[in-house]
C-alpha cells in the first residue's frame, strides 16, 4: 500500500499533461483547415436540410426532401444520376464532394421564423452541418439566411418567392435558385396584354407579409406599364381561411381582372372562394372577368381542384417539360417514388448540386470559397436552360415559366399547362433596381 | 351633391346587404360549433377544445365519402402511356359500373350531401368513444385539466388525420347543381352582378338554421330533453330523483359531435379540408361561446351570428380605410367590450364557472 506512486494530486498533474498533449494536435489541425466553420474532419460531409415537416406546408417539405434524398443518392454514385449527366459541369464524380461521402441532417421549420433559426442552430453546431438548405416561406429564408451569415456556413435557399430574400435582405452567404414576384410579374405581363388586352382593372388581394408585398408592388408595377389601372390592393391576414368578405366587394368594385398574391392554403382558399361567387362567369365592362394566380405551386393547385382550369400563373419549373435534364430528374424522381417532382423539388435538387459542384470547383468546402465559385457562375443543363448565378445578389437568372390550369387534365399530376416560357433577358434587372435596393450583400463569413 | 351623396349611399348599400349575406354565413358555421361547445358545457360541465377537432373530422367524413365512392377498378391503358412512359392506368369508379355511367357520375357529384348520413353515425360513434374513453375520466378536475385533455386531444386527431391525407387541403366539390352564384342585386332592383352570392353558401345557412332549430325542438319538446334541461339547471336534484342523467348526458356529448360533423361535412365544398381547420374555428369558437354567455344555448347561437356579422363588415374596405388592420381584431375587440360591459356574456347566467 505505501509503495503505491498514485496519489490524487500526481493523478491529477499527468492527466493535466496528457489532456494538454492531445488536445494540441486538434488545435493544430483546425489551423491548418484554415478556419471555417463546421470544416469537415474524417471522410464525410454533413449537409443540413431544413424543410416544413409539420405545418401547413408539409406535403411540400416531404417533397423537397425526397428530392434532397435523390440529390444525395447521385452524389454518391447511387441511382441513375438523374440531372448530373445532363448538368454543364462535369466536376462532380458521383464520389461524394471531394471525395467525402455526402450524409445529411435534416430540421423542421414548422414554417415559422423562429423554429427554423433553431432546428438551422442546432444543425450548425450539434450535427456540424457545413451547409443549410431548404425552406418554402420567403419569412423563413430570410430568418435563417440571417442566421447562416452569422454562423459562417452557406445557406442555399429553397422556395422562397420574394424580392426581399435577394433584394434588401440579402446576404453574401446566402444563394438562391428559385425565381423571384418581380420575374413573375415581368414574364406575365407581356402574356396577359396579349390574352386580356391593355385597358383592364385590376383587383389586388395580397397576403400580408413580406413575399405578398413585393409580388403585389411587381405585379401591380408590371401591369400598369402596360395600361393597366389598378383598382384596390386588399391586405388579407396570413391566418384568414374565408375570403368569402374579402371577395364579394369585388365584382361591385369595377375591376375586371382579380390578382390574388397568395400561396398554399391562403390560395387554395382564395382561389376556391373566388370561382364559388362565380366571378369567372361573369361580364364586367364588357369584357369577361379574370383571374391570375402569379405563382403557381401544382402542389397546391391540386388543392383547388377544378377550380385553377384557366387561370394563368408563373412556375419555376414544371415536370412536363421536354428538355432532357428535365426528363432526367423526372424520370430518376418518379422512377423512385411513383410521381413526377414538384417545383420545390426541382429547386432544391438543383441547390444541392450546384453547391457541391462549387466546392469541387473551389477545391474547399470554405464559404468563402463556395461564395466565390457560385458568383458569376453560368451553368446549363439543370432544366431552365443557360442560368447565371449573379455576383451582385446571388440571384439566378434563367428562364420562366408562364402556365395555366388545364381544362382536361389526363392525370391527377397533369394540373398545370407551359403557355411560354419567357427568355432570361426579359426578366432580368439591374442589381441596385428599386424593388430590391436598400441592403447590401455584406462579405463572406466563413465563421470560425 | 345630392346626388353624389345618394349614390355614395347606393354604392355603399350594396356593399353592406353583400356583407350581412356574409357575416350570416360565417355566422352559421361559428353558431354550429358554439352550439355543440356550449351543450357539452351546458350538461358535462367539460371545457373542450376537441370541438374544432370533431368539426375538422366532419369535413374528412365528406373527403373520405368521396374517396370511398370513387374506388376505382384500374386497368392499364394499351394506348396511353404516364409521365414514364409505362402504361397509364384508367380508373373506372365501382359505383359507375354498378349503376351505369350516369347514375354513378351522379353519385359522386352529390357526395357532400350523402355525406351527411355517413357522418352521423360516425361523429355520434367518435363522441361516444371519446366521451367513454377519456372525457368522462376528467369530470371532477378542474377546469384547467379538461382544457389541457381536450387540447391534447385536439393535437393527437389533427395529426391522425395528416398521417392518413396529408397536409395539403383536399377539394371536395359541391354538387353541380349548387355551382355559380345567386343575384339577390336583380331581386332588390339592383344592377347586374351588383350582390352575388354563391348557392352553396345559401344551402350552408339554410342547413345550419335547420340544424340549430332542430337542437332547439329537440330539447324543448321531447322528455329526453326536458330531463337534459333540468339536468343543465341542475344536475344533483335530478341525479336524486332516481334518473341516470349521465347516460343521458354521453348521448348528448355524441349529438354535439355530431352538430360538429354536420357543420363540418357541409363547409368542406366551401373550403378544401385540412387537418387544422379545426383550430382556425377552435378559438373563435371560444369567444363566440364566451360572448354569448357560457352555457347559454341561444347566446351561442346569437354571438355566432353577430360575430360573423361584426367580422365581415370590419373587412369592407370602406372600414379598412379608416381603420387598418381592424378585421384581424374585431372579434377580440367586440369580446373585450361586452365582457367589460356584461362579464357574464350577452345571455350569461349566474352562477354558471363561477363556483
């Protein structure tokens, strides 16, 4: 017993040294990682997909991350490799990126700012993820682009439609692939001139938050460059489900033409409400009534049944396309899950392979390095044509789509008809133009 | 300037019967649900925040009415082909082989109506069970017990009901017959297309009315509802003179599920079931009841209607004009008052949650 060396003040001496000899060559390495945020240590990667799992938007949060899911697949090897034979850019390998086999975390926004910050949190710094995707909430991109800036990782947004999210909000963290009010209401415009004419009176009703505001003021700035008068722009809260009050003015009001700025349930309902008090039957100033649904969602049109036979919109993307990235990624989605994608699928299966692509490119998985692979980036072969990821907003510009309900669907898929698909150089826009001025992209963040 | 006045008035004149129209329409579906939530108060003495529930389940019992009519025989197309290019399947509906195309196109058409049958038996069933099962265990706990129950309860079905449909809403039309809009602005001496307003929403006032006075018959002029009476007024006399009022009290519970349902089954072709449009109603239905006076079975009824009413005229823009923002408080505010002015409700009585 007394020839025993182990005493507790001489244990707790070594263990000080030993804990100081292992924790140096941590220390080291992530020097030598040239200090980013998350940088990926062993031979995986950790992306994080943060999608409505719960809440209204569910089915389209479940769709998107199908999509994730197929991303990942090709990215590894798996599954035919859907868009990646047919995209531009030949960097990726199916080997993972850069060799580090591609695992995901996934979070549930709920649709609400504040549960997104948190599942985006505690994916960053719980799981490690290197990048957050995902979303189908304008409110909820800019929350958690906000968030991703901060924190150092890129945040490849999912469906998110208003001009704010590259516009005053926007981030040099942030990137999105998804259109935005101002292309819809610039690709629509020229159609609706030729289908409804120039001397039209237009009723708005318009969500109100921030992605109904900007389509309302891109909408209602489009169409009167062309003549159009604009009757009433009506603020509807978020949280209404009868628009029944909302509606009935209307047809009294002189208007001829309804806009409804709303998206999911508001637009299912709105939408349903408008054809229930008939007003697509009717005359005003002798000309028919009409409607128009400025960005369409099939997932959502599903929702209004019969009721969108017709009535025009704009999408980013649609599964009946015939260009062969389109039919790639149909055929390898539905090929596994027995339908065709959704526009948000499409969206976010492009995000995730243009991100991977720009950290092949780049040669790190360093934001800043990602940032600058992405900027200026032209790239074709993902189902809009020829795109341009944007240095000065990190907006994509590509062509799009203007649809309308079909009057014979053959499938319950089949909702939704291409009318045109309007050439990029029509809805672009200069970078400091006055729907999106007022924020700056800041410099990237790579975190610590 | 007399008459620009008088057409400002005509102008607004329109505007205002469009929205009494509106407001009795709302008012229907919030007087529905507040009847069935005050019955269940009135007699269990059970705050349930389940009843939004039972009116969202309502509406899937149209959905999945309409879903059972449409079981389709698939057989693949030799023609037509899907977005994969494999054969298209051709669904032929059972009921349209059974009773010829016609027939069988009808039968679907007119299934939110048939739906009213097939969701009686089945609130009255989901009633029971939950009044059995869980309900009846909580009857002597406080208040804020039965709240969080029935809230629980409330999450636990909507989410069942998003595992088996989804999040996304589900149209479900309204018979062909009930489609387009009525022009009470002709009957009046109106312009054309001056007050429109849609059949269906007719049919949905009509209904509730109905529904509301049969609630009404049946606890006026049956014994049943004579001893339920005297069991709301006062529950341990009746107990004494030998009647089993809890018996009586679970079928009541099953006829408020049901109330629930119908109002449930008939809005859903007026918007496309979800599973939360429980909770949309859930709240409102609240200060409906609370409005009206708790346990009072007409209060429910008149705040139901006057709230609709309050709710759609603060959503004219004439009023929004002057005061922006005001159809998303109006109810509150209206709440506010007349709990400031009559604490009990408008037909509140005494002693009702005041023990």
């Amino acid at each position: 017993m007394s020839t025993s060396n182990f005493t507790r003040r001489g244990l707790m001496k070594t263990s000080a040294v030993a804990g100081a000899g292992l924790a140096l060559p941590t220390y080291l390495s992530a020097a030598n990682h040239a200090g980013y945020t998350n940088a990926p240590q062993g031979d995986t990667v950790t992306l994080g997909f943060n999608v409505p799992q719960s809440g209204p938007y569910a089915d389209e949060g479940a769709d998107e991350l199908r999509a994730y899911e197929l991303a990942v697949e090709h990215l590894n090897g798996g599954g035919d490799g859907g868009m990646m034979n047919t995209f531009s850019s030949k960097e990726l390998q199916g080997n993972g990126i850069l060799g580090k086999k591609v695992e995901y975390v996934t979070g549930d926004t709920q649709t609400k700012s504040d549960a997104a910050r948190a599942s985006a949190k505690s994916m960053i710094e719980k799981d490690g993820a290197v990048m957050i995707t995902g979303g189908s909430s304008s409110g909820v991109a800019i929350a958690v682009q906000g968030l991703c800036q901060e924190a150092g990782v890129i945040f490849m947004a999912g469906l998110t439609h208003s001009n704010d999210t590259t516009g005053k909000d926007k981030k040099a963290n942030g990137f999105r692939h998804f259109f935005n009010g101002y292309m819809s209401a610039a690709a629509l415009a020229p159609v609706l001139k030729n289908l409804y004419g120039t001397d039209r009176n237009a009723y708005h009703l318009t969500a109100d938050y921030t992605w109904g505001w900007t389509q309302e003021e891109s909408i209602a700035a489009a169409t009167e460059a062309m003549g159009w008068n604009t009757v009433n722009k009506v603020r509807t809260p978020l949280a209404s489900t009868d628009f029944s009050s909302y509606i009935a003015p209307v047809l009294n009001s002189g208007a001829d033409v309804l806009v409804l700025n709303h998206y999911g349930g508001n637009m299912v309902n709105s939408l349903t409400n408008a054809v229930q008090f008939g007003l697509r039957d009717k005359q005003v100033n002798g000309k028919n009534f009409e409607i128009v649904v400025p960005l369409y969602s099939r997932l959502m049109a599903k929702g209004a049944g019969e009721n969108v036979k017709g009535i025009h919109g704009s999408t980013n993307w649609h599964w009946s396309l015939q260009d062969d990235a389109s039919k790639a990624f149909v055929k390898s989605f539905g090929t596994k899950y027995g339908f065709p994608p959704s526009q948000a699928a499409h969206t976010v299966y492009c995000q995730t392979l243009l991100y991977a692509d720009a950290a092949q490119r780049a040669g790190t998985f360093n934001p800043c390095g990602i940032a600058e692979a992405l900027e200026g980036y032209e790239f074709d072969g993902l189902g809009n044509g020829k795109t341009l990821y944007r240095a000065e907003d990190h907006q994509c510009f590509k062509d799009v789509l203007v649809v309308r309900g079909k009057e014979n669907p053959t499938s319950e898929f089949d909702l939704l008809e291409v009318v045109e698909v309007t050439p990029t150089a029509q809805v672009t826009y200069a970078p400091d133009h006055p729907m999106f001025a007022g924020g700056a992209l800041g410099s990237c963040n790579p975190g610590a | 300037m007399c008459g620009l006045f008088s057409n400002t008035l005509v102008g607004t004149m329109d505007a205002i019967i469009l929205q009494v129209l509106n407001g009795l329409d709302k008012g229907s579906a919030y007087a529905l649900i507040a009847l069935g939530l005050t019955l269940i108060f009135g007699t269990l003495g059970v705050v349930n925040f389940a009843h939004g529930a039972l009116f969202m389940i309502g509406a899937f019992c149209a959905v999945t009415l309409q879903r059972i009519l449409s079981l389709s025989k698939i057989t693949l197309s030799e023609t037509k082909t899907n977005f994969l290019g494999q054969p298209a399947e051709i669904k032929t509906p059972y009921v349209e082989s059974w009773f010829g195309p016609e027939m069988g196109a009808a039968i679907i058409d007119w299934s939110v109506p048939l739906a009213i049958f097939f969701s009686i038996p089945v609130m009255i069933a989901i009633g029971f069970i939950m009044e059995r099962g869980l309900i009846k265990h909580f009857y002597k706990r406080p208040h804020a017990d039965q709240i969080l129950v029935t809230f629980g309860l409330a999450i636990v079905l909507q989410e069942v009901i998003k595992y088996f449909y989804g999040a996304n809403p589900i149209p479900t039309g309204a018979p062909d017959a009930f489609k387009g809009s009525f022009d009470f602005g002709l009957m009046l001496g109106y312009e054309a297309n001056a007050i429109i307003y849609p059949y269906w929403r007719l049919v949905y006032f009509a209904f509730s009315a109905l529904i509301i006075g049969m609630v009404f018959a049946f606890l006026q002029f049956t014994t049943f509802g004579m001893v339920v009476r005297a069991g709301m007024a006062d529950r341990e006399t009746v107990g004494l003179l030998g009647i089993n009022i809890d018996k009586r009290f679970t079928i009541m519970f099953g006829l408020a599920a049901a109330v629930a349902g119908l109002a449930g089954v008939m809005y859903a072709p007026i918007n496309s079931p979800n599973y939360h449009m429980g909770m949309d109603f859930l709240v409102l239905s609240f200060v409906v009841v609370v409005v009206g006076g708790m346990g009072s079975l007409p209060g429910a009824v008149l705040a139901g209607f006057m709230l609709g009413i309050l709710e759609s005229f603060a959503s004219m823009n004439q009023v929004k004009a002057i005061l922006p923002g005001i159809d998303q408080i109006i109810i509150y505010v209206v709440a506010i008052i007349v709990l400031l002015t009559r604490p009990r409700g408008l037909m509140g009585r005494k002693g009702v949650m005041e023990e």
